[in-house]
C-alpha cells in the first residue's frame, strides 16, 4: 500500500490521473486545484463538463478549507452516516473551477476507507473520485469490472484491492444549503 500511495501522489503532482479503490467503487482521481487535470478526467470518461464530479478529504478538519460558509450541521451528518455521505455543498472554493457546479457547488466525501483516506492525507490536498468508467456505462464495483480504455487511459493503476471482489454501496448523497436545508438526493 506504501508504495501505491508513493506512486500516485508522483502522478497526481504531474497532474496525472489516477485508478484507484475508494470508500464505495473504484475511481478515476486527480487533484481536485488543478483544472488541466480535471479537464484530463472529463476527457477520459467523456463526459461534459457541466456535470460536477465530487471529491474526497481524509478528515472533516479540512472542509472549511473548501467551502465558504459551511454550516455547522455538515459535522454531525457525517458523524452519524452510517454508510459513505457525499454531501454537496454551496460555495466551494480553492477547488478546480472546472470541477465546480451550479452557484459553486462542489460534492465533499470524507472518506474513511483505509488507502483513500491515507492517500489524501498524505497529498495534503483534495482528490477527484469519479467512477471508473465512461460516461453512460455502468460503474465499476470491483477491479475487473474496469474497462481496458479506463485502466490504459490512466497514468497510474493502484495494486491495492484489485483482487478484493467486495462489493460496496455507492454512497448517500445529500444537498446542504448555506441555510442548513438538507435535501437527500440518494438514500
């Protein structure tokens, strides 16, 4: 694991593209500051980029480092999920403006899952996680299930968990409003 995460932080400060297990499936990653490198993963999934992609955090410590007004209620959601939260907020800043939606809007994870949470630690800044997969076909779960373009069109494919064939849950989604409106988008 030592040496994967080593590797694809070398990458990622290239503003390479990353393959890599998450919290819930397998992911397409980069740095989320860079927009050349967000550009890269819109491209490479060919997707249009007005559809947003979220990000992860090692620690909630670090949201306010991305969103402007968060409101306090963001903390005791993501201590009481019982399974992955994405939550996307109002606001978001310090981020790749490409990886930005409506009014700034930006999809947080704090991800709990050992290599994720380790590798943006250790990169110190946020990463893209968005399914390993081209736009409109069916998200990979495991390793195998990858596309030969997704993996051949990376610059880095993590060992960790290629040959784990558990299936995690894609996460709970919900909207935070500046106001602390909650709506759930994905239970």
């Amino acid at each position: 694991m030592e040496e994967d995460i080593k590797k694809c932080i070398e990458v990622l400060n290239k503003g390479g593209l990353i393959l890599y297990p998450t919290d819930t499936i397998w992911g397409i990653g980069c740095d989320a500051t860079n927009p050349d490198a967000v550009k890269k993963v819109y491209e490479l999934k060919r997707r249009e980029d007005n559809k947003a992609m979220l990000v992860l955090l090692d620690s909630v410590n670090n949201l306010d480092r991305y969103v402007r007004d968060l409101p306090e209620i963001a903390y005791d959601l993501i201590d009481v999920a019982v399974k992955p939260l994405t939550i996307i907020y109002d606001g978001g800043y310090n981020l790749a403006p490409n990886l930005l939606g409506e009014n700034n809007s930006v999809g947080i994870r704090v991800t709990q899952e050992k290599f994720s949470q380790m590798l943006c630690k250790k990169f110190r800044r946020p990463i893209v996680s968005t399914s390993a997969n081209i736009s409109g076909e069916p998200s990979a779960a495991i390793f195998k299930e990858i596309s030969k373009e997704i993996v051949d069109g990376v610059d880095y494919v993590v060992n960790y968990r290629q040959n784990d064939n558990n299936r995690n849950s894609a996460s709970s989604i919900i909207k935070l409003g500046a106001d602390a409106t909650i709506k759930i988008l994905r239970k």
